[in-house]
C-alpha cells in the first residue's frame, strides 16, 4: 500500500448532491482544508446541460452505477432497474431534475420521532438558502440562492386539459406545490435555468474549485473507512492500481449515497455483525441499523393512445425532431427543455389524511421500454402514479467484502396493506380523471393497465408486474435516538468519533415527493451542524 503524506481536516466521501455542497460551504470561509473523493468523473458531456438529454445517459455506465434489486416475489421476480448517479453531480445529472420539497408534516415527524432540529420551521432556513425561484416571493420561499428553482415552461394543450380532467373530477389546480399547500395538479418545478440542467455541480461545486483550500479527486473509489480506537482517522482509496490511505484531521463526511453509504461503512467492519461475519469481515463497531431501513417510492405507469399527433412520441422523431434541436439551440426552449415529469398531482385518496398520499407525473408521451426511457411509436401518454410515503422497509447490504461488487437491494415492496391500498386507489383516481370531459379530444383507449383492469386484485397484480421504482432510495443509515438509529440528529454516526453522514441514507421516514430537494436541505443543515461543531 502506498502511503501519501496527504491529511485534510475533512474528507467528503462521494461528489454527488450532497457532497458538492458541502465542498462549497465547508470551504466558504478558508479557515478548513477540504478533500472530496468520487468514483466518477467529471461530468463532460453534451447531454448533460439538455434537459432532455438524462435518457441518453439513464443507461450509460460512465454516468450511472446502474445498480439492480434482487428478485423478490411481491414484484414477480424481477430485476428492476436502481439508477444511481456517477460523476461529480451524482444523480442530478441524470435524474428528471424535479423539485420537490415534501409536505411540514414529514419533517414534523421526524422531530417527533426525537430528531430534534429538523421539524419543517428548523429545515425551512435550508430551503429558502439554497433555492433561487422564479415564481412570486413569500415566506415560504426565496431567491438568491446557488440552485435555481423554475416552473416547466413548456404548455401543450394536452396537459391543459389534463390540469382540467383533474379539476372537473374535483382537484384545484396548485401553482405551488412546494408553497402553502401541496394539493392538487399543475406544473413541475425544476433545477434549470434558462433551458439548461444545474446539476448540484453546476450549482456548487464549480464556483468552489478556484478555493485554495478544496481539493477535489475523481477516479478515486474510497474501499475502506479508516478506525482507531473508535474513531475514524481517514480512508483508502482505490485510484488506478494504487491503494492510498488519506487522513482526515477533524471528520470523516460520508455522501455516497443510501446504496453506498451503507455499503462502505460495512465494508469498513460498521454494521450489523449477522451481515458482517458471514461475508468474512471483522466487525470493528456493531451498528444493526446499517443498512436497515431502505425506503424507496414504488411507481406504476398507465399508458393511453392518443387521437392526434401532439406528443413526444413523434415529436422527438425526423424531421420534426429537427425543428425541436433547431429551437432549443437557438432559444433554449421546446420540447428539449423537458425531463421526467410535466405536470404534478397531489390528491388524498380518502377523508381525513393529513396531506396528499399519491403523486403523479404526466407525460404526453408512452414508453415502449420504461426504464430505458424508449418512446412508442404512435402517440401515447402516461401518468406515473406513486405512493408518497410507503409503509414498507426492505434493506441494503453488502453481499461480498470487494468494494467493487454491487451491494444486494431488497425493496420489499407493496409489503404492508396500507401500502396496497394506497397505489391502488391512486390508480383508480388516475383513470377517473383521464376519462373526464376535457380529455375527449385527446383520450383514445387506455393501453395498460386496460379496461380488463377492474378488481382490486387486477390493480394490484398490474402494479406488482409492472411496476418501478423511481429512484428515491433512503433511509439505509437512519438518524434518530434509538438503539437501531445509524446517526443521531447532528448526523454523527453513534459509536463512531469523527464519521458522519450527510445524505439522503439518513432519512428516518420517506418525504412527500422526490428526494433531491431534500438532500440539498440535508447537506446544508449538515455543513452548519459541521461548522458549528469546529467553531
């Protein structure tokens, strides 16, 4: 082993959202030498900035980690694809770039739950710090801040009348979702601006890399976490054939991600000793809440033909492709601009929830292969109809000491009753709105499901044969004060002096809706928590 002289007073482990922006905060004030280590490149590539462009590297391996769950009976014993970014910007160079905070009473509930400091009035100052959003100004939101926050610009009359299917079956239409209210249907907000993606790179890490004080090394996968006497001095990376160790004089952040978060931290002897021994690794800090915990949002997709040639099915082909390269380039705007979801929807599916419990995503436009993102041919929509906040908890471990390997995902999916009901009756609601007067003239027949679909029981063998994640994986090194709780709430990890973790694994519970919006808010709480703790 080659041993570099190098010493940091942090080493961040992993260059994607949270990672980026505790590079920039930690080295803000020139006081603390920062280290950030991703496996990954730089994002240098041409689709990268296209909105449009993340299906172009949805399956690319230098972009994505491309990792797989493991078969598991409830979803028919398939392989699902599990989408995880690589390259400095990790998944927001490829993810649908939406924005969504979650509901007050998510992070309520973590405080209730003893997560003291994260109840929505405590992470709100995060929100409002890192957004800058284009819509109208109010306590609840803000401008100036690194990531850029827009309202889908595009407007095709199919999803008007969608937006008026969804209010003639009795949902207001909602400007802001992430304002006063998350209930009902109207425009995605995402991380763009003026036509192009801002990744957590974009945004963060770029203004940061003239610092003198950040050194930022790619190719360099961290395999072992480095512990003395319980504390954790530093890591190895592994960069081309040499191993190198590198030593953190105050914290070790790890940012990796809830798949390899876990993952590093068992590799490094931290975990659950059941897992840990049969793999052969030495346990230096019995932890059983490693890896525990994995929260995901499973998602269905029905599909529906369209009467008229107004969809992406055949507007991202020939000529008229074309004209919309054409358009983008010369105005950054048109059907490029656009990513995974165009309109939202928020709805309760019964009386006296607290907050919405489905989301949905429309799209004029249907998939002949979902998870790699490939078009029909003929014009067609989908809604993704999901469950907000899923019951079930399945886990993420590692299944062989090389750090190399692929961890083992086990969802466990649609596991609990509640959770059943949930997407089921989100379903059902779906296809009420599609069947409402303002959609004749764009509604030919629904494709999947099917009207075949009627019984509770068809909804839900649909669901289990068809459906996916959508790549909101949390929840495996959970915060919180009890005995299985991975980090307490300053995000230290319990037992382990100078290891903390700063991303989307420390969810106790799912939020309301996609998790990037969240794990900026978690890294810039963190890099207070961190310089709070130096000063």
């Amino acid at each position: 082993m080659q041993h570099a002289p190098d010493s940091f007073d942090y080493i961040i482990v992993g260059g994607g959202t949270a990672g980026c922006v505790l590079a920039n905060r930690l080295t803000e004030s020139g006081k603390h030498t920062v280290l950030m280590l991703e496996a990954g490149k730089a994002a240098r590539s041409f689709w990268v900035e296209i909105p449009a462009g993340f299906s172009k590297l949805l399956t690319n391996p230098a972009f994505n980690w491309r990792f797989q769950t493991e078969p598991e009976e409830a979803t028919g014993n398939r392989i699902i694809s599990v989408p995880r970014g690589k390259g400095l910007g990790g998944s927001t160079l490829i993810n649908g770039m939406i924005y969504v905070r979650g509901q007050p009473q998510d992070y309520d509930g973590w405080a209730q739950q003893g997560c003291r400091g994260w109840s929505f009035q405590e992470v709100l100052p995060y929100f409002r710090k890192l957004e800058d959003y284009d819509g109208p100004a109010s306590s609840l939101r803000a401008r100036g801040g690194p990531l850029p926050v827009t309202q889908v610009k595009e407007r095709p009359l199919i999803a008007e009348a969608f937006i008026a299917g969804a209010r003639s079956a009795g949902f207001e239409r909602n400007v802001d979702y992430n304002g006063q209210s998350q209930d009902g249907f109207g425009y995605y907000q995402v991380n763009q601006r003026r036509g192009r993606r801002v990744s957590a790179a974009a945004a963060y890490l770029q203004p940061a890399l003239a610092r003198h004080n950040l050194d930022v090394r790619t190719d360099a996968h961290v395999t072992r976490i480095l512990l003395e006497n319980s504390r954790a001095t530093g890591v190895v990376i592994q960069s081309g054939s040499r191993s190198i160790e590198i030593h953190a004089r105050r914290e070790v952040i790890l940012t990796a991600g809830a798949a390899q978060t876990p993952q590093l931290m068992e590799l490094s002897g931290i975990g659950d000793p059941r897992v840990l021994q049969p793999l052969g690794i030495e346990v230096q800090h019995a932890l059983p809440g490693v890896g525990a915990n994995y929260i995901d949002h499973f998602c269905t997709r029905m599909n529906w033909r369209v009467k008229r040639p107004v969809t992406l099915n055949e507007q991202t082909r020939g000529i008229r492709l074309g004209l919309a390269v054409t358009r983008y380039f010369a105005m950054r705007s048109g059907i490029l601009t656009l990513g995974t979801g165009l309109v939202h929807g928020f709805v309760r599916t019964r009386p006296g929830l607290e907050g919405p419990d489905v989301q949905y995503f429309f799209m004029h436009a249907s998939y002949a292969n979902a998870a790699e993102r490939k078009l029909d041919r003929l014009p067609g929509m989908t809604i993704g109809v999901t469950q907000l906040r899923p019951e079930s908890r399945g886990t993420i471990h590692s299944k062989s000491p090389d750090p190399f390997a692929a961890p083992a995902i086990r969802p466990n999916f649609l596991a609990t009753d509640e959770d059943r009901r949930t997407i089921v009756d989100g379903m059902k609601i779906a296809r009420k709105i599609v069947e409402e007067a303002p959609m004749d003239g764009f509604r030919d027949k629904e494709m999947s499901p099917g009207l075949d679909c009627r019984t509770d029981e068809d909804w839900l063998n649909f669901a289990r044969r068809d459906g996916q994640t959508i790549y909101h994986i949390c929840g495996t090194c959970r915060m919180g004060t009890d005995e299985n709780a991975v980090t307490d709430p300053s995000l230290k990890v319990r037992g382990v002096d100078g290891l903390r973790i700063a991303d989307a694994s420390i969810m106790p519970t799912m939020v309301s809706g996609n998790t990037q919006a969240a794990v900026f808010m978690i890294a810039e709480k963190a890099a207070d928590l961190i310089l709070q703790d130096a000063s």
